[in-house]
C-alpha cells in the first residue's frame, strides 16, 4: 500500500513569508522500526507540540486502541514527534 505524505520543504509547500517546523517523520519512524503509517503519529505528536495539548491525553487513547506493545511504539513516536 503506498500512502501519501506531508510535503516537507518550502519550495514543494510554495510558502516563503511563514515559520516551517521540520520534523523528520521517516527517520523517527525508521529509527522506531517502525510501519511507514506510524508516521501520522509522529506528525500527531508535533500537532500536540504546536497546540500546548497534554500528551497523557494521546497516550491513553493509543492504550486504548492498540495492544500494549504497538501502543507503546505509537507513544514514543509521539514523544519524538513532540
């Protein structure tokens, strides 16, 4: 399956006048060993950063969804996103 991804630079986004956050969302993933589609987590984990959110809010919602070894890969895909 192959997934989309977010546009990394300015030129590709074609903005020139705003603050780019970089977040390396394929090297996190990689160094996690982890499934290309962990990186939405990653990207949530920077949203968090950017919104000042509480990431025990995301934490549990990953123990609530995942079993416990996947939802520990997704809470420190998070953490490295923040």
């Amino acid at each position: 399956m192959r997934y989309g991804r977010i546009k990394e630079t300015e030129d590709e986004l074609g903005i020139t006048d705003k603050k780019i956050f970089r977040v390396p969302l394929s090297k996190i993933v990689k160094d996690l060993d982890g499934p290309q589609i962990m990186e939405n987590t990653v990207g949530l984990g920077a949203a968090i950063a950017l919104l000042d959110y509480d990431t025990n809010l995301m934490n549990n919602v990953l123990r609530d969804t995942f079993d416990k070894k996947i939802a520990e890969q997704n809470i420190e895909a998070t953490k490295r996103g923040y």
